[in-house]
C-alpha cells in the first residue's frame, strides 16, 4: 500500500493521444489544444516546473504526429516527459511568434478542442494569427476522454482509496479530546504521506460547531468530549487522487447521534 506503482511508458501516452485525436475527429473537431494542467500530464507525463506567459501547447490532430510547441528554455525539461518519445518536440525562442509556429500545424478554418484552463492571451494569440478558427473547451468538446479509465488506472484509483481508508483506519486511534483541530489534521497529513500519498491537498478537521461548514479552515478550536468532528482529507497518490469525508465522535454518542 505504501509502494509506488510502476510508472506509465511511452506507449502509454501515445495510445492516450492517439484515443484523443481519435475521439477528436469523431466528434467533428480538427484536433485539440491541450495546455499545462492536468490533461497534458495525462497525455505526455510533462507538466513544467512553472506555468508562465510563455506558450506551452499540445496539438493533436487526426493523421498527424503529436507535437508539444514548448519555449526553448523548456524544451530540455519537456524532452524528458515520459510520453516524450510518443511526440516531436517544436520549440520557439523569445522574440519569435509562438502563435504562427501553432498555427503552422493547424488548418486556417478548423474547429478545435481547447483545454479549459489555457489563458485567454493564448486563446486570443491563436484567434488573431487564424481568424477562421473556432473553439470548443475540452469538458464541452470531449467530456468522457479522461473520465474512461483503463484498468491501471482503476487499480491507481483503488490503491489511493485504499491508503485514504487506512489512513482513517489510523486516524481513530489518536487521541481527539483536549487537542486542537490543527493537531489532528497534521497528524492526518502525516499518515496520508505514510501510506504513500505524495501530495496531500487538504486535512479538514471540523469539530463541534464547526462541522456544519463543509470548507471550514482547520483553527485552534480545541475539542471537546461529545464533539462530533467532520474530518475531510485526501491527496495525491502516484498521480491519482483521493477524497475521503467521515464524521466521528468523541466519547460515547448519545442515541439521537447515532
């Protein structure tokens, strides 16, 4: 449970690009845009140590090789993804247009999916450089491209509830009376990272009057016996997340608790 999970291989990105490209056309789109976020470390395993104003770009079209338009002082990072061998790597330096280098791989007057989270400045660059062009975001253009897991995704998907429940598991056994809410969510952060999260995103612990904020900010609240306490946790693990919410009591509850 605390293991780490094999890595994803080339192969493994590029059949996701292709399915993508596929899943693309058949829904009547030219191709898609995939900017920095979660989508392109799906796709390619590369996300940049920093999202700038400097254009990062996946284009993927039917027929086409995959190619990561990338800034040049990037390109050695991005060479190293590990879908990187599944793509060609088409680099600009500062001072050139990154926009005409897209639209160099783009048809003047096709439909494209586009990344949610890309900026508006992108966005805008490739609509000046290709007035023809028009776009779609990726949840209303292919909704289902991510939300289909194939089996080694499920099986990351279990592993990382899994270590969520055996955190809880753990979590039950340290003491809640008389300790702040501050205490039990790092003793929460510290069993996630045990059982092999690599990222934890939040360690809500709501106790007494706190539990009926479901995005209560963890405080010094010090709990008390009969508090019932919400605790809300998850994280990352090997690159799939967890999301666990369980409400507990301190001391016996009373019947109307049950």
């Amino acid at each position: 449970m605390t293991g780490t999970a094999a890595p994803f291989a080339a192969d493994d990105y590029r059949a996701r690009m292709e399915r993508a490209a596929r899943s693309a056309a058949e829904a009547g789109f030219a191709g898609l845009l995939v900017a920095p976020g979660p989508d392109m470390v799906w796709l390619t395993g590369y996300s940049p140590t920093a999202v700038t104003e400097r254009l990062t770009l996946l284009v993927l079209a039917p027929g086409q090789d995959p190619v990561l338009v990338v800034p040049t002082l990037e390109a050695p990072d991005a060479a190293k993804a590990a879908g990187a061998s599944a793509l060609t790597l088409r680099d600009w330096t500062d001072g050139k247009d990154p926009y005409a280098a897209t639209a160099a791989l783009l048809g003047a007057n096709g439909r494209f999916g586009i990344s949610d989270n890309a900026w508006a400045m992108h966005l805008l660059g490739l609509q000046k450089a290709l007035p023809g062009t028009s776009y779609a975001s990726l949840t209303e253009a292919l909704p289902m491209l991510r939300a289909v897991k194939d089996t080694a995704e499920l099986e990351l998907l279990a592993a990382a509830g899994a270590a969520a429940d055996a955190t809880f598991e753990e979590i039950r056994k340290v003491p809640f009376g008389g300790r702040r809410e501050s205490e039990v969510a790092a003793d929460l952060a510290d069993l996630l990272r045990r059982f092999g999260h690599s990222q934890v995103d939040f360690t809500i612990v709501a106790s007494g009057p706190n539990g009926a904020n479901p995005h209560h900010e963890v405080g010094d609240r010090v709990i008390e016996r009969g508090d019932m306490v919400v605790l809300d946790f998850g994280g990352l693990k090997d690159g799939y997340g967890s999301d666990t919410y369980r409400t507990v009591h301190v001391g016996e509850p009373t019947d109307e608790e049950r």
